[in-house]
C-alpha cells in the first residue's frame, strides 16, 4: 500500500499493512533540509521539499501545509513578525477592543500573500504526490484565531466581561477559515486540519458556546467541499472529549496527556483518534528503545482506525534515529 491508500483504508477501519505514521512536521522538517524557519514559512517550495524529504525518509504518511498559526493574522492584517530560524508571531494585538472590530474584513485567499503561499504549496504537493502521499492542508480554528488577533489574556478577560466581542470576532474569523478551507481543497488539499489549541483552555461550558459551533462550520464547509478534516486541539482535552466529537471531524488528534485508551473508547468507530506519546519526554529526550515500547503502548489500546503519531508537533531537534524509531515501531 501507499500512504494515500493506506490513510484511506485505515480511517474507514478496514485492513492495512501497517498503522499510518502521521507525525506533524513543521520545525523539524526545516532542520532536516538545512534551511531557517523564517525562509522555510516564506517559501512553499521550501515548506514542500522539507515534507516530502521527511515523509519519505522517516516513513511518514501525511504531507502536510502546516508552518505556524500566523497565514490568516498575517492575512487580517496584524502586525506579524518573522524572526530569523524562528516562529512567526503577532507583534501586538491586532483587535485591541470593539472599535478595532472595523479592521477585520475577510479576505480572499488568492490575494492574501501568507495564505496564497500555502495554496501553492498544495498545489506543489498535488503535483508531486497526488495519489501517493494525502495531503494536509491547514486552518486557524476560530477560537484559536480570535485569540491570535485579540491576545489570549485579552480573550480569557473578555470571554466574561464582552462575549459580544468575541461571537463577532468568531463570526469573521470561521468565515475567513471556511474560505481558506475551500481554496485548500480545490488546490488539491485531501485533509484540512483545524488548529485551535487554545480551545483546551476553557472547559466544557465555554467549549460549547465559543468553539464547537465553530468548529463543526468550518468542518461542514471542508466536507461539502470534498475533503475531510483532522481537529487538532493541543493541550489536555479530556474534560471535552465526549464534546469533539459532536464536530464531526474525521481524524482527531490528542495530545499526550490525554490518557490514549480513553479517547479511542470515547470516540469508537465516530471518528479516528490519533496520536499520542509525548513529543518532547518520548520522542525529544528518550531512545529509540523507549520510543518503540511507547508506539506499542498506543497500538495495545488501538481500534481499526486509530492512527499513530506524537501527541504534537516533533521537535526541531529530535534526533533523526528516534524519529525514525517511530517508523520502525510501525513497520
């Protein structure tokens, strides 16, 4: 099988060779092809020969379009700074209070130039693996988003002193993530992924009004669109597991303080779980020998379409043979 076979075949819970590796590149993937992170989230080029270097000599099933939650900010039009081998990043707040609201217009994504370098991106990948390697593209939740834009305190404060402000945030930040969403599948995107890590920050209560309603529009749009959708919340998301689900995301990633054999019980056969040892403690710090009993461990509480990887992003500095001990725990 292929990647994009066995993918396929695994989140529809039937037979495969060997469970999909689907370890998040981003840091890392710039390291291994020598460049700085400030080119590498500037060039999709770059961005694209980093993964397809990565995917196929660390085995990874997934080339994904995922570089730093800064494309839509950058997009809106926040001050983003990019520093050198760094991760880009907001300035200051961009949405400071209400009378900022009029700045923030929705943009089209062919015009917009971080968000249209990631279209060519899956455009490249398309190119060169359509069939072969599925593609992942990539979207701020928009919690996650209003929270890029409004600064997290600032969110947190206002999420109880000016909830008005945020649903109209919301309300323009997943029209925004809708329309990427869409130009990333007619690029040739088979996944969107939906970043919204700050979305474990809030509970179950505050969950249900500022983020799954969201969230299941924007996975809506991607599966109207011809896509399916992979939700990535990072952080312990166990007090909402039962409540990711109602997304109706196809694949959902769990970070490693998520107790593993829950979240495939919880989610059963709804959706495919992913995930989960711990990237730094396991994958950054540990040995391949270690690495290899902590893949085992997933696969003892597995179902048939639970998927493999590192409960977030691998580190820029893994070691290349416990990356590769991911693969070969797999094999």
């Amino acid at each position: 099988m292929n990647s994009y076979e066995r993918v396929f075949a695994r989140l529809a819970g039937r037979p495969v060779d060997r469970v999909p590796n689907l370890c998040i590149l981003m840091t890392f993937a710039a390291k291994y092809i020598g460049v700085t992170y400030d080119r590498y989230v500037s060039d999709y080029r770059l961005l694209v020969d980093g993964n397809l270097r990565c995917c196929e000599d660390f085995k990874i099933d997934m080339l994904s379009a995922i570089s730093d939650p800064m494309r839509e900010a950058h997009g809106f039009g926040a001050n983003v700074i990019f520093p050198y081998d760094g991760v880009p990043y907001a300035s200051e707040a961009f949405i400071q209070s209400r009378s900022d609201l009029k700045k923030l217009k929705v943009k089209s994504p062919e015009s917009s130039k971080r968000m249209a370098d990631r279209l060519e991106a899956i455009r490249l990948f398309h190119k060169k693996a359509d069939g072969q390697i599925p593609i992942l593209g990539w979207v701020e939740g928009g919690f996650a988003e209003v929270c890029d834009l409004h600064d997290m305190s600032a969110v947190m404060t206002d999420l109880i002193q000016e909830p008005e402000l945020i649903n109209d945030m919301l309300e323009i930040c997943t029209e925004q993530a809708i329309l990427f969403a869409q130009a990333q599948v007619a690029a040739g995107a088979d996944f969107i992924g939906i970043g919204d890590a700050a979305a474990s920050l809030i509970g179950p209560r505050l969950y249900k009004q500022f983020a799954l309603p969201y969230e299941q529009r924007i996975i809506s749009a991607i599966h109207e669109a011809g896509a399916k959708a992979k939700l990535h919340i990072c952080g312990n998301i166990t007090s909402i597991l039962d409540l990711t689900i109602q997304t109706g995301t196809d694949i959902l990633d769990v970070d490693w303080m998520v107790d593993f054999s829950k979240a495939v019980a919880t989610c059963g056969a709804k959706c495919a779980v992913c995930g989960n040892f711990d990237p730094v403690a396991v994958l950054l710090q540990s040995t391949p020998e270690k690495i290899n009993s902590a893949v085992q461990d997933c696969l003892a509480v597995s179902n048939p379409n639970t998927m493999i990887a590192a409960g977030c992003e691998v580190p820029r500095d893994t070691p290349m043979e416990n990356l590769q001990a991911v693969a070969l725990a797999l094999k």
